[in-house]
C-alpha cells in the first residue's frame, strides 16, 4: 500500500509507520511537528519506502499535491491536550476539525478512497453505560476535545456516504509507551523529576480510567482495518479494566525506586475542566472480530513508567 500518515511524527503515529515501513508498505509522513519529534522518525529517513514531509494540514495546496497516488490515509495528527480547549476556544476547532475537512477534501479531490481515524473516548463524554459501547448514545461530549474529535467523525462518516469513501475510526482509552510525551504518567514522571519528595495529583486521585499499551494499539488498528467487515466501521480500542490515578502514583513512585513521596491532591473528582473522571470502554466488538489486548492497565502503565524513566532520568 501507499499510505500517507499524518501526525506519523508523533507518539502513535511513528508507532505505527514503524510497523507499516517494516511490513514494507511505502510510507509519506505528512507533520507539521507541532507536537511530533524528528527523532521519532529519523531512523526511517534513509530507507527507499519512507518519506517525511513537515507540514500544516490546514495548508490545503500542500496537502492537496502530497495526496497524489495514495492508496490509504492514517489521520492520526490532532491537537490531544484536553486541558487547552479550557484556555485556547479555537485550536481544537482548526487542528481537529478545520484539519480533518481540509483532509476530507484533498481525498475528494484526488480520489483517494480509505481512511482511518483515532477518534477517543472522550466522544461519550460522562456515560452511563461502563463498559461504554460503541453504539452507546446520546453523544455529550464535555470538552472542546471530544467535540472536535466527534465532528471529524461526523464528517468522515459523511463523505464516506457522500462520495464513496471507506473509513475506519477508533476510539481510544489511554494510550500509552515509549514516546509519550503527554498524559498522567509522563507528568508525574516530569513532577518527581524536579522534586522527588513531593507529587502534585490533580483531582482526588480516584478518578479511574483503562490505558492500552501502544504495541497493543497499533496491532488493534492495523487488525480492524485488515478485518473489517463494513465500509465504514466504528471500534473502541481500549484494555479490558481500568486503574485509578492514585495507584498510578504508586506505580510510577515504585518504578523510580523513591520513598516517602508526599502526595498533595489538588481535590475535586475532575483533574481538570472537561476531565471524564471513569472511563472503561467496552471492546466486545473488536474482540468478535479476532483481536484482545496483551496487556491490562496495570501492565500497561508499568511498562510505560519503567521505558519513560529510562528514557528521561
Ligand atoms: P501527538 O501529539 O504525539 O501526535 C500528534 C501529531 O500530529 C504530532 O506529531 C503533531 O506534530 C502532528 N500535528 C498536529 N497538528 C498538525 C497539523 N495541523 N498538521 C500536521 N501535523 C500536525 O499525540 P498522540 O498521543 O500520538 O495522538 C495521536 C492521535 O490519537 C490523535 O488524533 C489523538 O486525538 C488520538 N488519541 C490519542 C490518545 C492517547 O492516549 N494518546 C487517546 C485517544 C485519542
């Protein structure tokens, strides 16, 4: 296949050109690295099947002139802060939405047919169904985030309609590993860095969501897009249960071999405005399909902590 990978600098992203550049697949990723790293990369600059072009997907000539000749689309590039849609109104509307239109677009334009999406959990907003399932609604998103994310999904639902496109999207847990550089595990990691007496935990510490190892993720989103039995297909990717913040702490306090780390809880059940404080989605679908995870949270979170320490300390 020719696959275009946006967002392929980041965290998930390169994940996934690894995997597809080894399969042989010839890959063009397309990222600004707003948020991605050229490190993440590098080690595919040389070979014959790669290529890397920095761009803005909100450039529309560029994009539309990069698309040429693909056979699929991996949109993977978003803006993730969930915090900055409580700041900054307008950046996941451009990044994640505007972005994705954009996306839409110059496949029209140049017929290119397939997409897959990462779409999140945070689509469900607070559900009252756990384990969330993918046909579970109303939708109510509570931050700016997953309304974006929701919209691109709209959208891409909708051309897949209207102009014959074929669409995978997957919603997300927590998604974790080596090359994070955002989320829980990375900020504490960060915090104990700079003062290993202390650990500020936002929230009370109890709120309680499932965290999917990336080796797990990308054999999950190239599983669903291999077996798919519909044009358009929506999957939750997540591990099977969930882990609260608290042990988190735990965890990474463990892993970095400190005692008498002093926790101050910054309270509230939130950790931050438009935080869904328990998530666990239900994977039943992708699982009758063929695929479960390796890892649980726990595991997960542990493997993650120890590669990030290694990587940062
Ligand atoms: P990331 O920030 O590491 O990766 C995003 C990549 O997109 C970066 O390389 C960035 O430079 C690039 N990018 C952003 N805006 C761009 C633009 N306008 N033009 C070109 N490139 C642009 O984040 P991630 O954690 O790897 O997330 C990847 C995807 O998975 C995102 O769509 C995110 O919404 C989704 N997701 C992630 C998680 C998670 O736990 N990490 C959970 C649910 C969904």
């Amino acid at each position: 296949m020719k696959v275009l990978v946006t967002g392929g600098a980041g965290f998930i992203g390169s994940h996934i050109v690894d995997k597809l550049v080894q399969e042989g697949h010839t890959v063009k990723v397309y990222d600004n690295l707003s948020s991605g790293k050229m490190e993440f990369i590098e080690h595919h600059i040389e070979k014959t099947n790669f290529e890397f072009i920095r761009a803005n997907l909100l450039d529309f000539e560029t994009l539309k002139k990069e698309i040429t000749g693909m056979d699929v689309v991996f949109h993977i590039a978003a803006n993730p802060d969930v915090k900055l849609g409580a700041k900054d109104t307008k950046v996941h509307l451009e990044q994640n939405v505007l972005a994705t239109y954009n996306l839409l677009e110059a496949m029209r334009i140049n017929d290119v047919n397939d997409i897959v999406f990462t779409s999140t959990s945070t689509v469900y907003g607070e559900a009252n169904i756990i384990p969330t399932p993918e046909d579970y609604g109303p939708l109510i998103p509570i931050s700016l985030y997953g309304a974006s994310k929701l919209a691109a999904e709209a959208f891409i639902m909708s051309y897949a309609h209207t102009f014959g496109i074929r669409a995978v999207v997957y919603r997300f847990a927590n998604i974790v590993g080596p090359r994070s550089t955002h989320g829980v595990i990375y900020d504490f990691i960060m915090k104990l860095k700079k003062d290993p007496t202390k650990l500020e935990i936002l929230g009370d510490g109890t709120q309680t969501k499932s965290y999917l190892y990336i080796d797990d993720c990308v054999d999950a989103i190239l599983f669903g897009f291999r077996h798919r039995k519909n044009d358009v297909e929506i999957f939750n990717i997540g591990s099977e249960d969930w882990i609260n913040v608290r042990k988190i702490a735990d965890i990474v306090v463990e892993e970095m071999g400190l005692t008498g780390v002093k926790y101050q809880f910054t309270g509230g059940k939130r950790g931050w405005k438009g935080d869904v404080p328990k998530m666990l989605l239900s994977i039943e679908k992708i699982k009758s399909y063929g695929w479960k995870p390796r890892h649980n949270s726990e595991e997960s979170v542990r493997l993650t902590a120890r590669h990030l320490i290694r990587e940062f300390m």
